[in-house]
C-alpha cells in the first residue's frame, strides 16, 4: 500500500520534468542578478518605450522610433532617453519657450520623437545659457520673428543657441547692437536677432553699425534685393543684405560694387533661396572672392538660371568652389557662360540623358561641349538599350572611337567571360532589429556566466559581425558600362608602366602634408590612363579635390591614403552611405568607379629585411550598385610599387603663413578676362 502511494505521487513528477525537457527552456540567469537575487530583467523595448511615454511626455511612441533607439549604432541616443534628468530638463525648456515643429499642413504641432532624435542632444547641451533669466527676456524680445502661436521650432532655438551671442561674455554687447539695429536703422526689435544670428561678431559688423552712412546703405542694398518678393516676403532680404555690406567691409569693396552685383544679378522671386545661400556661403565660409567682378557675377548668374531651385545650404558651398576652378580654366569657364553650354545641355536632355543639378553634372556638360561624338553615342545608346547616366555619357564618349571596345560593350556573355572570377564583395547591413535580437541574445547567454565571460564573448563577436556586413555580390546585376569599366581597369592595372607612375605619385604624396594624392582615370585607346589632380589643404587642414578637373574621368576618380608610409588602418574606402563625407558617398555623388590606394609599408624579403626601394600599397575598387545604392568593392589585394626618396622627387615648397595670405589675397582679386558679353 506504501509503495503504490509513492508510485502514484512520484508520477506527476516524472510527467513534469518529462514535460520541461520537451518544452522551451527557460533562458539563463545573469550571473551579477543571481548574486543580489534580483528577478529577472525587463526588455529593453519596454523600458523604453516607458521612458518616453512618463519622462518625455510623448503622446505617440511608433515602432519604428523604438528600433531605431535599440539600433547598435544609437546606444548613446538609448542612454539619453532612458535618462530622466534630460527630459526634467527637456520639459522645462518646452514650458519656459513653448518647443514646437512645423507640422504636415503648415500649422504648429508639439516636438515628437523624430525632432528630440535630431536635436534633443544638442538643444540641452545648451541648457545653462537657454534657462538664464536674461535669455529668457531677450530671445522673445529679438527673435520674436521666429514664434508662431506663442512657440518657436526646436531647430531654431538650438541655431540660436549656438550663435554664442546669448552666452554670459557676450549677451551685453548683443544688446548694444540689437538696439543700435532698432534706433538707427529702424528695424522691429523682433528681427534684430535673426539679422545678428547670421553675421556674428565682427569688427566689420561693428564698422556698419556705427559708421554715418550705415542705415542709408543697408536699406538701398535691402530694397534692391526684396524687390521681386511679395510685401509680406520683403524681411526675408535683411539677412542677405548685411551679409553682403560685411563682406564687401572685410575686403573693402566699396558699396556701389555691392550693388552692382546685385543688380547684374537680375533677380526673379524664384532665384532668391539659392541666392541667399550663395550669399552665405560668401560669407560664412570665409571666402575671399572678389563680388565686384562682373565675371563672377556672370558664373553666379548662370549658376541660378541653370540650377537655382535645386541650390541649398549644402550645395551652394560646391558651386562656389567650383568658380575658383573655373577662373582658372579659361576655356572651361567660358564655355560655361556662353550659349554654347546651355546648347549642349538641351542636346543630353534631348537624348534621354538626365543632368544631375550638382557641380558634377555642371562640369561634365562643360567636358561634353568641348568634345563630343553627336552622331556615334546617340546611335551607341540605342544599340546598349539600358539606361545611361551623364558619367555613363561621358565614358561612352571615349570609346565610341574604338571599334573594338564597342563590339564587346554590346556583348553581354563576351563581357561577363572577361570579369568571371574577379570577387566582388557587397557591403550590406542586417535588418536592425534581427542584428538586435541575435546580439542581446548572444549576450544573455554571455553574461548568465559573469562578467568576465561577457567581455570575453562581446570581443568573439566583432569578428563575427564584420564577417556578415559584406556578401558576394553578383555580376549579373552590373550594367554592361560598369562591366566594362571594370575590365578596363583590370588590365590597366596589369599594365607595368601603371606601377611606376602610382609611385611617383604615391612617394610625393608621403613627402608632402599639404596635398593628398589623388586625380582620375580617363580612357586613352585601350587603357584607363590616370591623370594626376592632388587635392590641396585648405585653412582648417581638410584637403579638397577639385570636382571641375575631375568630371573628364571617363572610367574612375582615384583617391590615396598615403600621408605616411603605413596607412593600413585607413585601408578600403572609408565613410559609409549617407555620411555626406567619406570615399562611399563620394563615389555615390560622382556617379562612377572610385580607385583607393593605401600605403601599407615597405615589403619585406625573403630574408624578413625591409625593402626600402618599395612601398606595398592596396588597391581597391568601389562601385555604386544603380538599382540600391549598396557599394560594391572590388579588392585587388597588396601590390609593391617603385618607393622614392625625399632627395628623389623635387623640392617641396612650404611657404610661410604670410605668403599664402598674399597669394590668396592675389588669386581673390584676380578678375578672369573672358571674351564674351556679360550682363
């Protein structure tokens, strides 16, 4: 009797353990919540989401503002938003300034989620200066131009913020000015900040203010502006107008040569946002180009005829700089101002060939005028059937003289034969909530073990994940012109007399900061032919390339990384889509194959000696896939090139800060003599 009672007891049990050992097992228990006997942890999803709806107030928490927190790349965003001492602080600016953003229709709407990722770090940054009592009073009082409905826009309040001008060492003498600008000028007190915002603190600005014909000369420079707007439009020409008075003081142009830029301008209500941007572009990037030139009021004019719609805040900077390339090309420029451009602009359009509106697409058009096979592209085009950019036009300009590698152009299985067996690797990125999930995953069973097991298991992974960002890709998906393009670099690059020029280049661009190495390759008879175009320093030490000399690639732009003699961690293009800098996002713009090379040392002998006669250097191709934007490298691994010495090349010369302060003050007076009438 005993033992049946214990069978049957003991039943229920081996049917439970039987049950848990078909069923899910229950996942780990971290090490550190066993020590303190903590229950198990929330998920992270949830947490957030808590967050943002009790600490930040928002009424509306989307899916998708939730995977984009949890991303591995937004972990400092996730920090910010689980903290709720940022959004006490956050709630305080909202009551105190009443934070909003322009909504769907036009009206005013709360913050939401979307404006605090894009500025909400920034905005409490400045907290201190914002939650000031003076600040208080003075940004209703001066910028009371940007509220609607008693609130002003999260962006404008951090744009006014970073001014500087509210700050404790500078908050007096924006008053000053501020009154100086509503006394003697006659302005509403509620655009005196703005107009300051967008000049800063200058001597120059100073000069304006105080000197007897100041108010005379900006509202006859401000009329002539607003004149094509609307009455109630007519402020928005306030800004541009002191703008252009404090560069015309800093390189002392008098004023009537201010307006007569303006007034060759001839402006048209349509052309006054990219004007206004060119303006800026003027004066906030430090330019010294003289605006009293009637040449370059020609170029500006062009340029907003052509492509003033799409001209912004980013795009005006290239254009601008595209003019001190062109000043500098006679026959470029006067290609460009005359009917001749616009001519040949019609003519691509007209063959079904869409021109970017972006210097890329300005300068290629001017390449095109200069030479260009009407009869044999057109009917080339027709033959390929596949869709042609104006880069493609241009490489397709080059070889339309080569009976040859036209027949292979044409033939798709005769082109896929030559590039068969080349890799190509394809950089992708997961879904970012499955790379989420595998990591947190691969984590909770980590850290179920301790800390140590943690960091352990977390430096495994990098590998991991680095090994799933690239995939082969698949050649089928190339157009047969990038197909081409490819072989041709392929054999140009088997070509010996290539070696010898590459470290040439290579070795000056070690020897001398203040270039980075670089050019393109254009098509020569059958060979990608590179020309040498380095990008030179400017003033905040960035190296620019220049887009003018660089739009007659036919088959790549080549790019260096050798500022020393070992650059191998900056090997393989760098930046990423949509960085708006970097290697990818160039070739992206540029719409063609971009060539990096990196130096990576001396190769070694047999014997382990270095042998410094040569530099080993990498060679990469990167293409843009048209169909996703996805980059396509092809790596040509490691290739030792002749290395010269210092006492080898020509002598580098360094001139001292005064001398180029006097070259550059020579080249920005320097007015190009063009044959051509000028408006």
């Amino acid at each position: 009797m005993i033992n049946q009672t214990k069978n049957t007891t003991q039943a229920p049990k081996q049917t439970a353990q039987s049950g848990t050992q078909t069923g899910k097992a229950e996942p780990p228990v971290p090490f550190w919540r066993k020590v303190f006997g903590l229950g198990p942890p929330r998920p992270m999803a949830e947490r957030l989401e808590e967050s943002l709806r009790e600490k930040w107030k928002f009424p509306e928490v989307r899916p998708h503002h939730i995977e984009s927190l949890l991303a591995p790349e937004a972990d400092e965003k996730l920090r910010f938003f689980l903290d709720g001492y940022y959004a006490g602080r956050y709630l305080k600016l909202k009551k105190i300034y009443g934070l909003a953003s322009q909504g769907r229709r036009g009206g005013v709407d709360d913050d939401d989620i979307d404006t605090l990722l894009q500025f909400g770090q920034k905005l409490l940054s400045y907290y201190d200066m914002l939650n000031d009592d003076e600040t208080r009073r003075y940004i209703p009082r001066y910028f009371g131009g940007y509220y609607r409905e008693g609130k002003i826009g999260t962006e404008t309040l951090v744009n006014i913020a970073s001014t500087n001008w509210l700050g404790p060492f500078m908050r007096k003498q924006f008053v000053t000015y501020a009154e100086l600008l509503h006394t003697r000028f006659n302005l509403p007190r509620q655009v005196c900040g703005p107009l300051l915002a967008s000049v800063g603190d200058s001597r120059m600005l100073n000069s304006i203010l105080y000197r007897k014909t100041g108010p005379e000369e900006f509202q006859r420079l401000a009329d002539i502006i607003a004149a094509p707007l609307p009455e109630d439009k007519r402020n928005d020409a306030l800004v541009p107008a002191l703008e252009l008075l404090v560069l015309a003081t800093k390189q002392q142009i008098p004023v009537a040569g201010v307006t007569s830029f303006v007034h060759r301008m001839k402006l048209q209500a349509e052309h006054f946002r990219p004007f206004t941007a060119i303006v800026y572009t003027l004066w906030a990037h430090n330019h010294d180009v003289d605006i009293s030139c009637p040449v370059f009021s020609a170029y500006v004019k062009k340029v907003l005829d052509e492509f003033g719609p799409e001209i912004d805040l980013l795009k005006a900077p290239l254009f601008v700089n595209a003019y001190y390339d062109f000043k500098h090309d006679g026959e470029k420029l006067r290609i460009f101002l005359s009917p001749q451009y616009s001519e040949t602009k019609a003519f691509v359009r007209r063959i079904g060939v869409t021109v970017p509106p972006n210097v890329w697409g300005m300068a290629r058009v001017v390449v095109l005028a200069q030479k260009f096979d009407r009869e044999k592209v057109p009917q080339l085009m027709r033959q390929l059937n596949e869709e042609v950019t104006l880069a493609d036009l241009v490489f397709l300009n080059g070889i339309s003289n080569n009976p040859e590698e036209v027949a292979l152009l044409l033939n798709r299985e005769k082109l896929l034969a030559q590039v068969e067996g080349i890799k190509i690797k394809r950089i992708v990125k997961r879904r970012r909530n499955d790379q989420v999930e595998d990591l947190s995953n691969r984590i909770d069973q980590a850290s179920a073990n301790g800390f140590i097991r943690i960091l352990r298991r977390l430096t495994g992974l990098r590998e991991d994940i680095k090994a799933n960002y690239t995939e082969e890709a698949d050649f089928r998906r190339f157009k047969n012109i990038q197909l081409l393009q490819l072989h041709i670099l392929e054999r140009s690059f088997d070509f010996p007399g290539l070696d010898e020029l590459l470290g040439w280049e290579v070795s000056k661009d070690i020897h001398d900061s203040t270039r980075e190495g670089g050019g393109f390759f254009d098509y020569d008879r059958d060979l990608a032919l590179f020309v040498s175009v380095p990008a030179e320093q400017e003033s905040n030490r960035k190296y620019k390339a220049s887009i003018v000399q660089r739009s007659a690639a036919a088959c790549a732009i080549g790019h260096f990384h050798a500022l020393k003699i070992d650059t191998a961690t900056y090997a393989g293009p760098s930046g990423w889509r949509g960085a708006q800098a970097g290697d990818i996002d160039s070739a992206a713009e540029a719409d063609i194959c971009s060539v990096i090379v990196t130096t990576v040392g001396h190769p070694k002998e047999s014997n382990g000696v270095k042998n410094k006669g040569k530099v080993a250097v990498d060679v990469d191709f990167l293409f843009i896939d048209r169909e996703n934007g996805d980059p396509l490298i092809r790596d040509r691994g490691v290739r030792n090139i002749p290395y010269f010495t210092k006492d080898q090349i020509p002598p580098i010369s360094k001139p001292s800060r005064k001398e180029k302060k006097r070259r550059r003050i020579e080249d920005a007076h320097f007015c190009p003599p063009i044959d051509l009438p000028l408006p």
